[in-house]
C-alpha cells in the first residue's frame, strides 16, 4: 500500500534532478523501511513480553515509536537516494519525520474500521465454535475433593468458579450461597501457579483466572471473547485468545 501510493500519486514534492535512482526503486525503498521496522519493533516486544500487557495506551506508543523510527530511518538513508548537500540538515529531518506521520495516520484512518470489523467477525465466528465445544466437553470431575490454601484460605477446587486481580489482592468467585466471594490478600500470579496442574483453570485475561467448567456461553468481539459465568462477564484479552483456543481444544480432547 505505501508503495502504491508514494509511486502513482506522489504525495510530497518530487526532485527528479536529486534522485540517483529511478523513482520506482526510490519508491520500494521507503516502502521496505516500514516492513523492516515493523518486523524489529515486534521482535522487541515479544522478548519483553509486553504484548501479554497490552492496551489501547500500549498500543498508540508502538504506533508513535513506529513512525518515528521509519521517519528516522528515511533521513538516514537520504544519501543513498538523493544528491542534495542538505541532506543531513534539521529541515530534512523534520521533512521525512513530518512526511511519515502523515502518511501513516492515513493509513491508520484507513486501516483501523477495516481491521476492527476483521477482528469482530474473526472472534465471533470462533466464540461459537468454541459454543460446540463447550456443549459437548465433560466437566472435569476428578476435582471433587481436591483443595488448595492461599494464605489462610481453603479454596474447593470444584467450586472455584474464577478470580479477579484487584492490585494486591484477589476477588475469589466460588459457587457456593454463602460466602460466594472471597477477598485474599495475593497475587493472581501466586494463584495461577497453584492452580497449575488443572488444566480446566485457565489465565484468560492479566487480571483474570478462570475455571472452565463453570463457562456458560462465549461471545466474541473485536477485543477478544467474553465469558458468561454464573451472571458475571469475563473478558478473554486478544493477545490470550491463542492460548484460551488451544486449552479449550485439549479439554475437549481429554
């Protein structure tokens, strides 16, 4: 798209006596810089991990970072493009950095409504497939007298129904008529890991852990599924529906 766009409309000034190569190659140039950032951008991420805590906020400073990185890089190699003596002058600079933001949010404009209804259908259809599989999959019930202790709390593996983090502690939903909720000085973190050796409770969103056998119905959206429990809505974050798709097709497996 970058390319097509810088090579048939030519959206900034154009000096053809500066180029020092056909402005079809000038072209696939600029449209290779955005790939490659992008590329090493993600890498990034990944090997930090952030993409696990993403957000709207998290999102709009990769798409900042991304365009300043192309627009600094397109400075960069002005001197393999263009024989102009200012090449490395602070009003190039701001050219090529003022150049790609402007584009880019175009494209952004563009991209966002068509991206958000993919991801809409995308969640939806597979919320319903998950729907079967929620129908025909036994409950896990080798859990009836398994117990485990957070701090001084028992929890009934059977009735754990799903925990919310709330800072430094965490929401305990059970299915029980008193006492349906419990409020433990921990971490969600803490809890996942004791809950580790039932594969039916499942980490579906950074503040949410829940119980699979308790899920009534899934619905999906463009952020990713939400889940009906016992009158409670819980979200499945995007970055953990790969994870959520995979543990849910084992247990219908198993």
């Amino acid at each position: 798209m970058t390319f097509f766009f810088n090579y048939a409309f030519e959206p900034f000034n154009v000096e053809y006596s500066e180029h020092k190569m056909n402005y079809f190659w000038i072209s696939i140039i600029h449209s290779i810089t955005p790939v490659f950032v992008l590329f090493t951008i993600s890498i990034v991420y990944k090997l930090l991990k952030l993409e696990n805590k993403w957000n709207i906020a998290k999102e709009a400073v990769f798409i900042f970072i991304f365009f300043l990185t192309v627009g600094l890089i397109q400075f960069l190699i002005r001197d393999i493009i263009y024989e102009n003596k200012n090449n490395w002058s602070l009003y190039y600079l701001y050219d090529e950095i003022r150049n790609t933001f402007l584009i880019g949010s175009l494209f952004v404009i563009i991209l966002t409504p068509f991206n958000f209804n993919r991801l809409n259908a995308k969640h939806k259809n597979n919320a319903s497939s998950l729907n079967i599989t929620l129908n025909n999959t036994p409950k896990t019930t080798n859990q009836v007298d398994a117990k485990i202790k957070i701090n001084d709390f028992e929890i009934e593996i059977h009735l754990f129904m799903f925990a919310k983090s709330e800072g430094n502690y965490i929401e305990i939903y059970l299915n029980k008529k008193s006492q349906n909720k419990k409020l433990v000085r921990s971490t969600l973190k803490n809890l996942e890991t004791l809950f580790k050796i039932y594969p039916n409770i499942i980490k579906t969103h950074r503040s949410y852990l829940v119980n699979s056998n308790y899920i009534e119905n899934i619905k999906g959206n463009a952020q990713g599924y939400q889940l009906k429990i016992n009158h409670h809505i819980v979200p499945v974050s995007r970055n953990m529906i790969k994870h959520f798709n995979l543990i849910m097709k084992h247990l219908k497996q198993d």
